[in-house]
C-alpha cells in the first residue's frame, strides 16, 4: 500500500488511530445509549406535536434530578424495556384527573391545554393520583380514547423526556 494512503487510514500510527477509535465508539454508545436514544414514530396519538414516522430521541437523563412536570412530554418504557410510548403528561401526583365533553379537568377545574389542535369528545371519570403516578395522554384527542394508549403510570416507567 503506498505510504500516503496508510498516513490517510491510520494517521502517524495504527495504535494512535485504534485508541482513537476506541474513545469515539464508547462516546457515541455513551450519547446515544444512554443520554439520547434515537427513537421511530410509530402512531397518530401525538400528532401534530410529533408525526408518525419521525424520528425523534429521547433524552434519558432528563428527570434524573428533577421531577416530571405537566406539559412535558415524556418516554414511558413497558415492562420488558423494548417498548416506548411517547405521551404528555397532564396530572400529577395528588391530584385528580377526569376529562368531560372533551375538557382537561384538573381538581374539578378546567385545564387549558394549548397544544392541542382538537379537544375532541372524550369524557372520562376522575382518577386519584397517587405518590409517585402520573396521568399521561396523547395530543390527538380526535382519536378515540380506546385507541389511545393513556392513563395512570408510575414514575419508575418514565424513562425521560423527548428532545
């Protein structure tokens, strides 16, 4: 191999360029393993905040020193941790959550929820939260809430937030 090819390959030297190597892999397993994984779309429940089809990330460390709050939206991992769903978060811990006619009800008082393009019809009972659960539900609220993945979940299965 002609000499300014292997300068090109390797740099001054094959172990300097292993080394290197070596550091830029486990950076981007560490990035992209763990702070921001890369995540498909799939499902209308988000739209039109976030599309079928795209790919987003995940930021993993987002509520590592701090808690969810409402509005976020957040990945929730299922049991199994292969599965996420991206959802808002629209209750917190102790309060109670019910949807009527289409209307955000938050301890009996209307929530407004500018995010959204279409309130639709859903009309749900209250649900007490308690320590360490979250109400979560997507933004197509034109969807009916039996295709909706929504409802109660525990804080240990928020996985973080999306970028």
């Amino acid at each position: 191999m002609h000499a300014g090819w292997k300068r090109l390959l390797y740099g001054r030297s094959l172990r300097r360029t292993l080394i290197r190597s070596a550091f830029w892999a486990a950076g981007l397993y560490l990035v992209l393993g763990g702070l921001a994984r890369p995540m498909l779309v799939r499902g209308r429940s988000m739209e039109p905040t976030v599309r079928d089809g795209r790919l987003r990330f995940a930021h993993m460390w987002r509520y590592a020193f701090r808690p969810p709050e409402r509005g976020d939206i957040v990945v929730i991992t299922m049991p199994g941790g292969r599965t996420f769903y991206c959802k808002r978060i629209v209750g917190l811990p102790g309060e109670r959550v019910a949807f009527a006619d289409g209307a955000l009800l938050v301890n009996g008082e209307a929530r407004a929820e500018p995010y959204l393009r279409d309130h639709g019809g859903w009309t749900v009972p209250p649900v007490d939260l308690v320590a360490g659960t979250y109400y979560v539900v997507g933004d197509n609220r034109s969807m009916p809430m039996s295709e909706q993945v929504a409802g109660v979940v525990a804080r240990r299965h928020i996985a973080g937030g999306l970028w």
